[in-house]
C-alpha cells in the first residue's frame, strides 16, 4: 500500500513526511481493516512531523480523523460488516483496568494508545482499527465532511464542556481552524454568543459566516468580557489574554496537546476572582458518540480543503503557515 510516515521528524518546510510503499496491514484479533477513503489533517500531525511530539516508534504512519470501508475482519470482529463506512479517531486504546478507566475517565487512561502516534494512521490506503474504538458515520455527511468531526470536531465539543459556559453566555475562541469552526457551530447552536479572535483574514471571514457575534484579530480584546473561553490556537503567550478576557469565575479551556511556553502570569489581573485553567486531554468515546448525535442534529458543516495523498507534506505546510481555511483532508478514494 502507499503511505507516508514519520521516520526523522523536523522542520516542515524540509518534508520530514517519507512517502512510498508498506506492507498491507492485517486485521488482528477485534480489530477491522479500513480501505481509507479520506483523513484530515490535524495540528496534531504537524507537531508530530515535526517533533514537538516525539514519534512513539519509528516509522509510524500519522493520520487520525480517518473514514474509511471496511475491508476485512479480524478474528471475533462482529461490531461492522464488509463495506460498512467507519471512521477512525485519535484514541486507539485504552487499558480498560486503571483507575480512570474505571471510573469512566478513560481520555485519562495510564496506558493509552492513539491512532497515529502509537499505532499507524491515516496517512495510508489501509489501516488497522480496533472496532471498538471505531465510529459508525451518519449518513447526513459526506466523507470529506466527516473526516474532521473525528478529532477537531471531538476535541472541540469535549474543550466547549470543559470551558463552562453558561446558558446563553458569551464564548470568546482565540485561533480558528479545523477545531475551532466546529465548536463555534455547536456554542452558536445551542444560543452561545460567540467572540472570535484569530490572526488569519479568512479565518475572520469564516467565523462571521457563520455566526459570530464578534471578530476580531487574536490579541484583540472582545467588547464584553465573556463568560468561558477556548484555546485553540497552540501559543502560549496568548493565555494571559485570554485569561484577561474572562469574566469574573470565567474558565479557560486549553484545547491543543501541545502549547507553546505560557508567559509569567499576573494574578491580580490574570487569575484573582476565580478565574481558572483547564487543559484538554484527549477525549472519552462516550464524548465522541454524544458529538456525532449532536453534529448530526444541527446539522455541521465542516469547511475543508482537499488534497491528493500525495500532497501530505504540502498539506501540513500550508497548516503551519495558516494556508487553510477549516480543516484540511488528504483525498484516497472517496465514494
């Protein structure tokens, strides 16, 4: 099969991505085997690519916001059938056993394993999935649509829960791409004021398209103070911003898995009268299946743009230098 991986992370704009031909993957005991019709292309694999993630293993394939058709079962595999259309996201596994696991925090789990950082991805014409750790894909998208809900859709609807905000309170989101955009959609939907505030001029244009109250560049500070904010954007320096934002008892959501160094905080005008930090770590499948319902409901639309497979380094390029507008996807063989 054709696939990209990760042998020598570096700078993007060296290609660190190596492209050619694997071994096709065998479907083992639970698990199923995915034709790939389309994978996103997360900021997660661009901190992968370039080793502010260290590869787990040499050589792993990235690539987790994957829907694919199933091709094969594995040994005791009864979940889907042949054909069935599958997506795959970014937790892989879990221990089931720990303390977290059982108590149905498994996003927390000591011995996770994720689809593109352990185990190969996406970024291929075939993979691996665990069935239970798959999603069935609602009609209501088409392939490119659902690619992004399987991470940046996930993360941003877990992140949105963990900023707190209240019923028909005010949301200001600091970055606005693939994550980002999907979160607004459900804050908007659900009679959240949204406040956007980013450094990308289509990024701007995307938000007022889609309902934003307010937008503004990333440093901007929002007409009212709001009630929750989220972090997507990966830069550290803008925690104090945002944290100067809030009102008083606001939460901030960190949603990135890797963050750039935060500046020495001011607690007075920073954190005093109950502000506080949240981070974002990964996400439960019970959260997956509650935002696939919810998507579906509104219904979301991701805004993406397409590549062939071939352009993987490119597409991670163009994240890096704020090229895209919403969610990137690498393009495989799409109904």
């Amino acid at each position: 099969m054709r696939a990209w991986w990760v042998e020598n992370p570096g700078p993007i704009a060296m290609n660190p991505l190596l492209g050619g031909d694997r071994p096709d993957p065998v479907p083992g005991p639970g698990e199923v085997l995915l034709k790939v019709l389309v994978c996103g292309v997360c900021r997660t694999d661009l901190h992968l690519a370039e080793g502010d993630l260290p590869p787990r293993r040499p050589g792993v394939i990235p690539g987790h916001e994957v829907v694919g058709e199933v091709a094969a079962l594995g040994e005791g595999s009864a979940r889907f059938r042949i054909g069935d259309r599958v997506g795959a996201a970014w937790l892989g596994a879990t221990c089931g056993s720990c303390r977290f696991c059982l108590e149905d925090q498994e996003n927390l789990c000591l011995t996770p394993r994720f689809t593109g950082w352990d185990l190969d991805g996406g970024y291929a014409e075939l993979m691996r999935v665990n069935e239970a750790y798959a999603y069935a894909i609602p009609d209501v998208f088409s392939d490119e649509q659902a690619a992004p809900l399987l991470c940046a859709g996930i993360i941003g609807y877990r992140a949105l829960r963990r900023a707190n905000v209240p019923k028909g309170g005010r949301l200001g989101i600091y970055g606005f791409g693939g994550s980002a955009h999907l979160a607004a959609q459900i804050a908007i939907f659900e009679g959240i004021e949204v406040y956007v505030m980013t450094r990308s001029e289509k990024a701007r244009q995307l938000a007022r398209g889609l309902g934003a109250s307010f937008v503004g560049d990333a440093r901007e500070e929002p007409p009212r103070a709001v009630d929750s904010a989220i972090l997507f954007a990966p830069a550290g320096d803008l925690v104090p911003v945002a944290l100067r934002a809030l009102e008083r008892g606001g939460t901030l959501a960190i949603a990135g898995i890797h963050l750039s160094d935060i500046p020495p905080l001011h607690y007075a005008e920073e954190l005093f009268n109950e502000r506080q930090v949240r981070s974002v770590t990964a996400n439960t499948r019970k959260d997956g299946q509650e935002f696939m319902q919810l998507a579906s409901r509104i219904p979301m639309r991701p805004t993406t743009t397409a590549y062939p497979l071939a352009e993987a380094n490119k597409a991670l390029l163009d994240l890096a230098e704020d090229r895209i507008t919403g969610a990137a996807v690498l393009q495989l063989g799409q109904h």
